[in-house]
C-alpha cells in the first residue's frame, strides 16, 4: 500500500533537488549582487574543494540557476552569474540568511525548547 505524502512534499523535494547539499546556497549567496569569477568564489569559500566547487556550479548550471560565461581575455577567465530564472531565489536568500542569524543566537544562549 502506498502511503500518502502530505501537500507541499513534492514541491519541498524539487527545491532540495536544487538547492540541497552544503554549499549551493552559499555559492548562490555570494552570486547574489553580481556576477563573480570562479577564483573570487573559491576565495569567498575557502573551505570548499576544487572538486566540490566544479560540482556545485556545474549542478546549477544544469538546473538553470546560473551560467556560466567564459570573458575574451588572456588568460582566458570563467564567471557565474544567475541566469533571470535563476534570480527568482534571491528574494529568498535573505530570510535564509536571517533565520541562520536568529538560529546561532539560539543555539549560543541555549534557549532550545
């Protein structure tokens, strides 16, 4: 017997599809103001590998939520942008970035119900 999913799950489920993983939002988050350079990522987020950068852009890439545009310049440079359907979560990020705010305060006063 299948089991009924409540309303909204799959809809949840297609958004961590997109967004899920450690660093997706981050990497959006820091594309939030305008496009960056792969370097300038990898210096925002230190703490990402070479390889799990690589990963993560290319799966927004493929999402539709940034592109990536290689600059006419010698060396030649890549950078990321969102793509316009892919600017429709920045009105999201913020809040995100609030509740992550408000959470580490919590967690910091051990106010945990």
């Amino acid at each position: 017997m299948k089991s009924e999913q409540p309303d909204g799950t799959p809809f949840v489920q297609a958004t961590l599809k997109v967004l899920g993983g450690k660093w997706k939002l981050l990497i959006l988050w820091h594309l939030k103001d305008k496009a960056k350079r792969y370097s300038e990522l990898k210096r925002l987020i230190p703490e990402i590998t070479e390889k799990m950068m690589i990963q993560q852009l290319r799966e927004l890439e493929s999402d539709g939520i940034v592109s990536r545009n290689t600059l006419a310049e010698m060396p030649p440079k890549v950078e990321y942008a969102f793509t316009d359907y892919g600017r429709t979560i920045i009105p999201i990020l913020k809040p995100l970035c609030d509740w992550g705010q408000e959470h580490l305060k919590r967690m910091d006063t051990d106010e945990v119900d």
